[in-house]
C-alpha cells in the first residue's frame, strides 16, 4: 500500500503513558517523517514539540498562529518563544482588542439609545436603520457579556478546614497489586500535599488510585458514592463486591495491604473512564436535560439550597454552559462537555482529598488552562493526580511525584516532571547493562530495591542527626562537668560514625541506578 500524504490524529495522546508520549514526538518530528500531520490535542507539551502551526477556533472564528523554529536546536526542542506562548499571547492581544471594541460599541450604544429617546422629526429609512444598528448593537453586547461572564471552576464551595496542616490526611502501609507492582509503603500525604502519580500503562496507577477510593467508600468518607450517575461514583465495575472471586475487576482493585484516612477527611474522586462509560441515549423519554441532571447534583449538597433551580444554573454557569445549552440533552454533548459535568459534580461539594486520573483528558485547552489554575491558586486540600499531561504536572504537583514505570515497583520522586524526564533522557545516554552484567541475581535485587531502601536510610538519617543535634544541647548543659562530657562525646563520634556509615549505604545505592 501507498504512504499517505496527510496523517490525521485525534488527541493521540489520549491514555497514552509518559514513555509512549516521548516516543511518538520523536517520531513525527524525525527528518525522517515528512508527511503532512494535522492532529487535535490538548497536550501542551506535544503541540510545543511537535506542531509547526495552530489552527485555534474560537465562538465560531478560526485563527492561526505560527511559530519558527531553530535551526540549531534538535528536532525535540521549542524555539526561544514557543507556539503555545505565541497564541496565548495573540489570544490575549484579541481579548484586550474585544475588550477596547466593546467598550466604544457601548459608548456608540448610549449615544444611539439618547437619539431614540429624543425622537426624531422625520424617521424615514435613515431613522429606521438607525433603530436596526441599535438592536444590533443590543445583540452584540450581550453575547459579549455572556462569554466574559463564563469564567470556569470560579467561587466553587470551599470545605470548612477541621484538620491541620501537619495532620497525616492519608497513609498507605504495605499496599501492593499482584501483576502490577510489589509491596511500598509507608506513604504518608499531609494537608494540602499536590501528588502526582505517573508512569508505564498497566503498571497500576488506576490500581492505586481506585483502591484509596474503595476504602473511602467503605469507610462513608467518599462523597457523592451512592448515586447511580456514573459521574459522581465508581462505575458498576468497581463497586462489585471486591471479596467475589468472579470480580472481573478484583486483581485491579484488590490491592494487599492497608489504606489510611484522617478520621473527618472525605474524599472525591474522579475517574478517567466515566466520561468513556456513559452510554449516549437518543432524544426521548429515557434521556435527561443537563439542567434536570445539574438539579440532581445540588440537590446532593450538605446544605440544601433553597431554590434548586438557581444553585442548579448557577453550577452550570460556572463549568461553561450557557442558557441555551442547560436545555439541551445530556446526548447531544461532547466528550469534552461531558468531561466538564463530571467536574461539576465531583467539585461541587468541598473535600478534603481530591483524588483524580486523568482529568485533562477531552478538556480544551481553556478548560485545562482553568482546572490548571483552580488546582494550584484555589484548591487548598490534598491533591493525588494521575495524569500523562507533563505541563499539568509541572504546575500542579509541587509536593513530588509516585513512580510506577512499570518494573513491579513504586519509587517516591521529590523533584517536578520535568526533573524526571530529564533523569531519563540521562539515563538513556548512559549504555545500558548487559544480561551479563546481571548474572548476580542478589545484585539483581538490591538494584530493584534501591529506591525503597535509599527512602529508609533517609528516614534513619535524619533520626541520627536529631539525636546529634540532642546530643550538642546535652554537651552544652554540661561544659563543666569534664566525666559526663566525656561519655556524652564518646556517644557522639557513635552517633557520627553511624551517619557516615549510612551516607556510604546510600552512595553505594545511588551507585546502582547509575
């Protein structure tokens, strides 16, 4: 068969891990790739790559954007002023000009309605037109005060705080998924912690996060669990019972081992699979409204609202969906507007721990850009995130990242996405061990177990260097007593020696992921 000329993808990022993201942007950026591409993406990171151009459409308008790239940076690289700089600045620039054009129509506004108002002596065609540019006018400013209007996740319910910031809201001790990864644990999330959670598909991150979920449930702590919208709950498939040996879901969900909460902490959860599950209905009896389902949802809420059908508008006007659209069929959406349902209902009562896998999926690029602020400037619980969406995680996740690469391990990251990529792409260009170098199966094991014990000798470490710090407030209480100074400085070198000894353990342990 012929190679075709155009390549169409849409969102291909799609479910899509990190590695498998890094290989197609080398792929189609390859010299060796010279088709056509035209793709739909939200990925910021894949455009910036990847694309050349952007097609941005907009309240029914088509724009384009254009960036040039170094002849000097490798095909992987961004010019100086990326693409995605560049439209948001153009997008920007079109905003402020709207703005501007607003305002004079409204100046020209006024000045027309004193002329109405006035009357005129002879309203002959000319008269008549002016009353047409009038409505038109009229028309104009108020689509224009709708789309400035619609500002997405604003004031959204805040959870009145009963914990504190040094409060442990979530512990897992021992967790492990058989066929997915091995035992880890203790992990502990503070108030407040941003987590991101990455790695290999089917290494276990929806294991992981479905897991916590279950045992909130169990526990009465996860809100919105007992509605038979997909949405606001684990889906039919996750709520079957986890001791049923014919689960078909059971080696995903049964993970070994034991899920903490803080005792007032409730949870919410959004799963990457609902918007994909909902089955789309035709138009008729058995179908619903958004605006009915939206009344469903507040009506849900831990404080009644008085008028339903206000605090039901008022939730749809805060997730995008104008007058028109809140009539409209909950079938008729697309997957992006389902996606931002989801969101409604799950942000729509306050949490402590709000648990997430793959939110950017189906968003636009406003949407994302919105959920993207609402997380970092808004949200003040804990957040735990699964997502492939890079810049998302570089925004959001300052509290470090849960490795799964899919090796049957989980390792504990402290620096930001980005840091991590960069970890690989220097660990690509370090030759690789052969078979034979791993001839020594306790080697073998040690190198396998090299995170989880690194993580133990920093937790003894810092016990060592308290006690030492314990030990020098002792020393000074003593400067006269020349006997106990002597036994105090004897357990100190002790205490010295040990913290080299452990330093040694873990450059040796560095070592091995070399």
């Amino acid at each position: 068969a012929a190679e075709p000329d155009i390549l169409v993808l849409d969102e291909p990022t799609n479910h899509v891990d990190v590695w498998g993201v890094r290989w197609l942007e080398d792929y189609l950026t390859d010299d060796a790739f010279r088709r056509t591409l035209l793709f739909v993406s939200h990925d910021r990171l894949f455009a910036r790559n990847v694309a050349t151009a952007l097609l941005e459409l907009d309240d029914g308008n088509v724009y384009e954007h254009f960036a040039t790239r170094s002849q000097e940076t490798d095909s992987s690289s961004s010019s100086e002023e990326d693409l995605i700089e560049i439209y948001l600045k153009n997008r920007a620039k079109r905003i402020v000009d709207d703005q501007k054009a607003t305002a004079a129509a409204r100046t020209r506004l006024k000045r027309e309605l004193a002329w109405l108002r006035r009357g005129a002596k002879a309203r002959q065609t000319k008269s008549t037109n002016r009353v047409a540019a009038v409505q038109s006018l009229q028309a104009d400013l108020g689509n224009k005060k709708k789309q400035r209007e619609t500002t997405l996740f604003s004031s959204l319910p805040e959870k009145k705080r009963t914990l504190k910031s040094s409060d442990v809201l979530l512990e897992i001790v021992d967790l492990e998924a058989p066929g997915c990864f091995a035992e880890f644990g203790d992990y502990r999330v503070g108030y407040g912690a941003k987590i991101g959670v990455v790695g290999a598909n089917g290494s276990g991150k929806s294991s992981l996060v479905r897991r916590i979920v279950r045992d909130a449930q169990k526990l009465g702590q996860l809100l919105n669990h007992d509605d038979d919208e997909p949405s606001w709950r684990l889906s039919q498939d996750d709520a079957k019972d986890s001791d049923s040996e014919d689960s078909e879901d059971s080696s995903d969900l049964l993970c070994r081992g034991e899920v903490k909460f803080a005792g007032s902490a409730k949870v919410a959860y959004l799963s990457q699979n609902d918007a994909q599950k909902k089955v789309l209905k035709k138009k008729g009896d058995d179908d619903e409204r958004l605006f009915d389902w939206a009344v469903r949802v507040v009506s849900r809420r831990e404080r009644h609202p008085t008028d339903l059908a206000d605090a039901a508008r008022e939730l749809l006007t805060k997730f995008a969906f104008d007058a028109d659209q809140q009539t409209t069929y909950v079938s008729s959406l697309s997957g992006g507007e389902r996606r931002r349902m989801q969101l409604a209902a799950v942000l729509d009562q306050p949490c402590d721990l709000l648990v997430m896998d793959e939110p950017s999926n189906d968003l636009d690029l406003n949407s994302l850009q919105a959920l993207e602020r609402f997380l970092c400037d808004d949200f003040t619980g804990a957040l735990f995130l699964v997502s492939h969406d890079r810049a998302l995680l570089d925004a959001v996740c300052d509290d470090g990242l849960l490795v799964l690469p899919g090796d049957g391990y989980v390792a504990s990251f402290s620096g930001s996405m980005s840091d991590y990529l960069d970890l690989l792409a220097d660990q690509e260009k370090t030759p690789r061990r052969t078979q034979d170098d791993d001839d020594d199966p306790e080697e073998a094991k040690r190198r396998r177990n090299a995170p989880r014990d690194i993580r133990k000798l920093q937790d003894q470490i810092g016990a060592k260097e308290s006690a030492l710090a314990d030990l020098d407030a002792r020393l000074a209480e003593h400067g006269t007593d020349l006997h106990k100074l002597q036994d105090l400085y004897k357990d100190r070198v002790t205490i010295e020696n040990a913290i080299d000894d452990l330093y040694s353990k873990w450059e040796d342990l560095e070592a091995l992921l070399d």
